[in-house]
C-alpha cells in the first residue's frame, strides 16, 4: 500500500489543489505542498495555499517561477490582458509549459525529500482546452521525468475523469466539502470562497457546487 510512502502535491490554494492534498493525506504517510509563486495577479492566492497548508499540518515548499511571466506573459499574471477565451484559440490564461515545468521542478523537489509520488489536480473533463491538462501529456510526462532522473515516480491525478461536480463530491467523502468551500480560493478576481461570482472560474466552479448539491438533495 502507499500508506508508508511520501507524496509531493502541486498545491496552489484553490479548490482542485486542495481537495487533491485531502485524497493525498488520506491515501500517503506523509504529504508535502509545493507553491508555485510565479507573479499571479494577486498575492492572495500565494497567502490562502499557506495558510491552508499551516491549518492542515503540511510543510509546504514555495518556488519562485517568476520566469514563466518573463517568458509568457499571461492573463494570470497581467492585469492588461482580459480573462478571455476566442472559439477554437486556447483561453488567454493559458501558459505555455505551465505544468510541464510545474511538474518538473516537484518531481526535483521530491526526489531530493525522498518521496516518488506526485499529485496534481489536472483534469481533461472540463479541460478548458489546456493541452497540458490531458491525461495523454501526464503519462508521458510520468516516463519522462523517470528517465530523465532514473527515479520511479509516479505522477497521481485523482481528479482527471471528474467533473466540477464530482470534486465537490470527492471533497465531500473526504470530509472536507466546507474547508474546500470556505478557505480555497479559485476566482481570477482573488476572493476566497464562493467568489465574486462573475469570472469564468467563479462561473465553472459554482456551476458545479450547484449541480453536487442538487444530486445530493441538499440545501445549500
Ligand atoms: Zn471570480
């Protein structure tokens, strides 16, 4: 069982990432956060996965990527390009090598701790068209990294066939539906929670917390 062994979670404080560190704390003997703190548009979201990794007991790990804005500037990180996506273009929030080097630099981080399993909240349901969200990228990615450090690590992506829904629901047998509701934050606008409401990933989040809750029969 994997229940001795130590896994490296990609964690950025927002509901996937997090309901990904509950499934790893619940599936592994030890779990470390890795924080990618590459210029996003607010610091909050840098602040929120700390704090979440102070309440739960988690050493987290922060690397600076600041070099993935200098090299592809972005909607996350710059507040002058709109949250936008054109029919048949990749969404402006799209980042070029995003976790391809995300990935990367954890499986660096875990094999010098030790640990060979790597978390991400990737998931190719409700992909917004990132290509590095596919499952076919993870599993290559998986024989790259092994060959390229001669280290069997193995790369998890719990959330990979799910829909929005279906991580309220993990979340919730993971007896963590109001943590994940209340303390992450996933709006492009940087309010924790529910949200503001009106971004595309307010709008994608809620639309699944909605449908959970009306599976579930219950109120909200
Ligand atoms: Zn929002």
């Amino acid at each position: 069982m994997l229940k001795n062994e130590k896994a490296f979670v990609v964690f950025s404080g927002g509901q996937d990432s997090t309901t990904c560190l509950f499934w790893a704390k619940s599936m592994f003997a030890e779990v470390e956060a890795v924080t990618f703190d590459y210029g996003q548009r607010h610091k909050a979201e840098i602040q929120c996965a700390t704090e979440i990794a102070k309440e739960l007991g988690i050493r987290q790990t922060i690397l600076d990527m600041s070099l993935l804005n200098q090299l592809a500037p972005n909607a996350l990180t710059r507040q002058d390009i709109d949250i936008d996506q054109k029919e048949g273009e990749l969404p402006t929030t799209f980042v070029d090598g995003r976790n391809l080097l995300f990935l990367s630099f954890a499986a660096i981080a875990a094999k010098q701790a030790g640990a060979r399993h790597l978390v991400t909240g990737v998931c190719e349901t409700d992909f917004s068209g990132y290509p590095d969200c596919r499952d076919s990228f993870i599993k290559s990615l998986n024989v790259t990294l092994n060959l390229s450090m001669d280290y069997p690590f193995v790369i998890h992506t719990p959330l990979m066939w799910l829909d929005k829904a279906e991580t309220w629901r993990l979340a919730d047998e993971l007896g963590a539906f109001q943590f994940v509701r209340e303390k992450t934050l996933t709006c492009y606008n940087g309010i924790p929670g529910d949200g503001c409401g009106e971004c595309p990933a307010c709008k994608l989040r809620r639309a699944g917390l909605e449908k959970y809750l009306q599976e579930k029969g219950g109120t909200q």
